[in-house]
C-alpha cells in the first residue's frame, strides 16, 4: 500500500475515524506498548491535552501487525512514534516522528486555536480581507 503522504498530496484525517469535527485540533499518536518514546509522548500529549481541552487526542496502539498496515497510509515505517497534528479541518500541518518538545507542541496547538497556520500567519482568505479593511482605513 503507498501512503498519500508519500505521493507528495498533503494528508488528511477529515474522513477518518481519526478526525473529531469539533475539534481545534486533531492529534493522532502512532505507539507501541514496549517503546519508551511512545510512552513519553504519550506523558506529553496527555499533559497538553489537559492544557487544551478543545483538542481531540487518538492514541492508536500499533503492537500487532494488522494494526500496523491499518497506520501505514499514515506514515508509519521504520521509527515509532507518528505523532499528526491535525487543523480543525482535518488537514494534517505537523508530523512528528519523535519527541516534540512541550513548548513547540502547546505553541502549534495555540495559533490552530486561534485558526492560524502552523507558522502563525493567517489563512489567505483572512489575510485577503485584512489586506482590504486596512487599506479601506477600517
């Protein structure tokens, strides 16, 4: 099976059982029982879910080998865990594939609470109209 991820087409969660509509944000977590990372990230993710209650978390357990192929459009290979950070929306703007730092994660989860992109900036269609009432004088 080839991921969509690995075509270069940008990932998506919305139709999937990994994807909450009410959700600010959507992360899915790729682990393992015996791995020692995994069992980190889930400490993080558990931790900043407490800080961000409107965020879906999933944990999907990939010890048995059928579950592994169902996480393999996903991004999952060689190295665990695949941590995806998903928009409202659903499209996937994050992946990790170890332990992202506290910070990084709950700042990333911020600007999708506020509806900006993963680097901060608004979405074009909010930028649009901003560029139009500043230069209206509003």
């Amino acid at each position: 099976m080839i991921s969509i991820s690995a075509l270069g087409a940008p990932l998506s969660l919305k139709d999937t059982p990994y994807f909450h509509p009410n959700a600010s944000a959507n992360i899915v977590i790729f682990y393992t029982s015996w791995c020692p990372p995994c069992l980190r990230s889930l400490a993080l993710l558990d931790t900043v879910q407490k800080s961000h209650p409107k965020i879906a978390l999933h944990r999907i357990c990939v010890d048995d080998p059928q579950s592994q192929k169902k996480a393999v459009p996903y991004g999952l290979g060689q190295s665990i865990p695949i941590i995806l950070i998903a928009d409202h929306e659903g499209n996937v703007v994050k992946r990790f594939s170890t332990l992202p730092d506290k910070t990084i994660l709950s700042d990333l989860i911020a600007r999708l609470e506020e509806g900006r992109l993963e680097n901060g900036t608004l979405p074009i269609e909010k930028r649009i109209d901003s560029w139009k009432m500043d230069r209206k004088g509003m």
